[in-house]
C-alpha cells in the first residue's frame, strides 16, 4: 500500500501469495472463481509463467487458457509472431517487366 500517492496495491493472497494483484481485494480475490487458474500447456518456456508453492501460474493473466484459446498468447515471451517481408508488387509492372525478358 502506497498511501502518499493514493493508489492501493493489494497483495495475493491465495495461490500466488506474497505478488502484487490488481484482482485483490479487501474481500479475498476478485477474479471469477476466487483464485487464479495454473499455466496450461502452450506456456511451457514462458518467462511469465513462475512457480509458486502452489503450483505453476502466469504472473500477468489469472486463467491462461483463455489467453491460448483464439491463438497465441499476446503475452507470451516464447512465441514470435511471423512478419512477412513481402514486396508489394504491381501486377501491370510484373507483366511488362516478364514481357521485356523474352
Ligand atoms: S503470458 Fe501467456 S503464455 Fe505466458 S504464462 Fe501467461 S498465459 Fe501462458
């Protein structure tokens, strides 16, 4: 608890004891079920994903599941999204061009 800036950081409470939660309250915790969900199965290699006496469980998101469920995680530090390097390339201008070459 910060008192001189008037922002209140409650800590955990439940399965991840002693780590800082937005989902924490003065009630227990907030998040649907009262308790945080372990990593699943896509998390293995994340450097999110800490060990607690508890279990294992992702220190930014309570159920990570849900995170892999439309795709990867977006919060994933093992995962890299594919850019694509490809040129645009205008049709008319690829045609003239194979044109000259014969
Ligand atoms: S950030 Fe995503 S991939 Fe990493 S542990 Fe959390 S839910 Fe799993």
């Amino acid at each position: 608890m910060i008192p001189e800036q008037g922002v209140v950081v409650m800590v955990c409470s439940t399965v991840k004891a002693g780590t800082e939660c937005a989902f924490m309250a003065k009630e227990g915790c907030g998040y649907s079920g009262g308790t945080c969900l372990p990593v699943v199965e896509q998390c293995e290699g994340c450097q999110r994903a800490a060990e607690f006496p508890t279990g294992k469980f992702c220190s930014s998101y309570p159920n990570p599941a849900i995170k892999w469920k439309a795709g990867n995680c977006n919060f994933a530090t093992h995962t890299k999204l594919e850019v694509q390097d490809k040129q645009k390339i205008n049709p008319l201008k690829a045609s003239k061009r194979n044109n000259k070459k014969k």
